[in-house]
C-alpha cells in the first residue's frame, strides 16, 4: 500500500501472510491506513487476511477430520498453542487495540470478532475486554445494538474476575448482567459440591479428596476460604444486580410520572379560564363548565 502495489500484489500478499498469521504479533497488524480514510488502521486489510487464514485452517481439517469435528474440538477444549486459538487471541488484542477509534462502525467489529469460532477461544475475557472498550468509546450506540454486540460473548466461558467486572459494569446490558450472575452461581455450586458431600447414614457434611480419604486440617482449610470468597463475591454481584434493578425502575416510576403530569396539565393549563356556554336561561351553563374542568384536572 506504501509502495502503491497493484491489486493482484495485494492480495498474493495478503494470502502468504494469511497462511502464517499465528505467527503474527498485535505490532505487525496495526498497520496505518493510508491518506483519507474512516479509520486509523486498515481492519478491512487484517479482515481479509483473516478470511485467508480461515480457509487455510478449513482445507488442514478437511484433510485431517479426526482433529476437528463439525466446528468443535474433539477433546472439548482448545490448546493454546494451537493455531486457531494462537489467532484468536490475536484477533481479540487486536479488537481491543482499535475499538478506542470513534470511526469503527459496528458492523465491522461485528464480522471481525464472530470470524474466530466459539471454540478456539478458552476463555472469553479478551473478546470482553474488546466490547467493552467499544462500548466505551462508542456510547452513543443504542440497546439494540448492544445487545447485538453482547451475544458474541460467551457468559459461561469469562473468567471469575472477568465475571466480577461484567456483573458491575453499566455499559452492558442488563440480561447479560443477568447471565453472567446465574453462571456464576452455578460455577460456585459446582464448585461446593465438587468438594463437599453429604454421607448418607452419618447426615453430616464431609470433606474428602479425590483419592476418597479424608483431606489434612491445612487443606480443609484452603478449601473453606476459597469456597468463602467465592460467597461473598456472588453476594456482591447479586447486591449490584439489586440496585442496578432498583435504579431502573426507580428511573422509569420517575418519567411516567412526568409524562402523566403533562398530560394532566395540556387537558386543563393552570391559569386559564373555562369558557362559558350560552346562557339558557336558567343559570346553569357556566356551572357545567367549570365541572367539567374539575373532572379533567381530577382524572
């Protein structure tokens, strides 16, 4: 591009770099774009060798399917050092480098992210990390769109300080909040009844090993404080979850409240002066009127 390469130069380049990008760093990816443009990186350029690197990673499992099995890994989680995963890590820093510019449309962070599959990724974190700097630096996107934006995370796959940082954050919206709450929870009941169980003669709670005897007094302790923490921060999560809950409908009591007292005041306006009818003759039009004033300004 620096050297005003021909298009059909481009994009040979484009594939090579494509075929080797997990061996690629975050530095070699920002590249400027060049002269007048939206952004300040060329992501239409990183999108198009990612593309290339799909394809090359789609044609390996076509040649070895027992490794790959319609989209999903056989063992059920993804190496680190493997390829697709390697990239995918680079893609979410990548994201994450590039979601401060105001000029990233949405629809392009969209396509770039939901490129890398659901499990080439071990963990969500990074791709939440990148959201949430969009949503950040891009405040004026609608509920809709951050929504939209949202479901490319994976609530059950962040992290428990990721998990800790989504349940308090007020840039997301409020049924991910939700989700990432109850996963949480069900991650710490896992992680009780991993350790801890009920005899059925004795009804007492015992603490045992994988090996079935009992643990040292040193590691039952270990356990009882982690299984503390993990409490005390589902209660913390659930405490912000029930004054983000309160503060919404706090909010929207407030405006209907607003918007009945408007409309009360447009039916009646302080002030005026009801318009007397026709007087008939015997006195009663103008008490009509005014009763029917009341009527509006009661109802």
């Amino acid at each position: 591009m620096v050297l005003h390469a021909s298009p059909s130069c481009r994009e040979n380049l484009e594939m090579k770099v494509g075929a080797q990008l997990d061996q690629a760093s975050l530095v070699d990816l920002l590249m400027p774009n060049m002269g007048y443009t939206e952004t300040r990186f060329n992501v239409d350029c990183v999108q198009r060798i990612l593309d290339h690197f799909m394809l090359v990673q789609q044609a390996a499992a076509l040649a070895t399917p027992c490794m790959v099995e319609e989209g999903q890994l056989r063992n059920g989680s993804a190496d680190p050092l493997t390829p697709m995963t390697m990239v995918a890590s680079l893609i979410d820093g990548y994201l994450a480098e590039v979601a401060s510019d105001v000029n990233f449309k949405l629809p392009k962070f969209e396509v770039l992210a939901a490129t890398i599959p659901d499990y080439a990724r071990p963990l969500d974190d990074g791709l939440y990390h990148a959201i949430d700097v969009y949503m950040k630096a891009h405040h004026w996107i609608t509920d809709n769109e951050r929504e939209q934006l949202c479901k490319l995370i994976n609530c059950q796959k962040l992290s428990l300080e990721a998990s800790t940082h989504a349940a308090q954050n007020e840039r997301l919206p409020l049924r991910v909040i939700v989700q990432v709450l109850f996963f949480e929870q069900l991650r710490l009941r896992t992680s009780i009844s991993g350790w801890f169980f009920v005899t059925d003669t004795g009804g007492g709670g015992v603490l045992k090993n994988g090996d079935g005897d009992s643990d040292g007094d040193g590691d039952g302790d270990d356990v009882k404080h982690r299984v503390s923490e993990l409490e005390k921060d589902c209660s913390s999560m659930k405490e912000e979850m029930r004054k983000l809950i309160k503060a919404k409908t706090s909010w929207r009591n407030f405006t209907r409240r607003l918007g009945f007292n408007r409309k009360s005041n447009s039916c009646c306006p302080k002030g005026s002066k009801p318009t007397a009818a026709p007087s008939s003759g015997t006195g009663t039009g103008t008490g009509t009127t005014q009763h029917n004033c009341e009527n509006i300004e009661v109802s």
